[in-house]
C-alpha cells in the first residue's frame, strides 16, 4: 500500500467518524466499538 492510499483510507475514516459524531452523536462508532470488543472476546474463547 501506498503512502497516498494509506492517507486517503485514513482522511475517509475520519471523516466517517466526524460525520457520525454530527448527525448521530457518535452512536454508530460506539456501536462499532462494542461490536468490535465482541469479537475480539470470541476470538479469545478459541484461543
């Protein structure tokens, strides 16, 4: 991956980030986050 790439993937995530923390209060990212701790305990179960 490019350094262009890599820039573009993170002004995008940001961005994403900014505009759910507009509209909805930050709710889809702290959605994403407990979703995210879920499957990181699941993947620990079969560790």
């Amino acid at each position: 991956m490019s350094n262009k790439v890599a820039i573009w993937i993170a002004v995008l995530a940001l961005l994403a980030i900014a505009v759910d923390n507009f509209y909805y209060g930050g709710s889809g990212i702290f959605f994403l986050m407990r979703k995210f701790i879920d499957l990181i305990d699941y993947f620990q179960f079969w560790r």
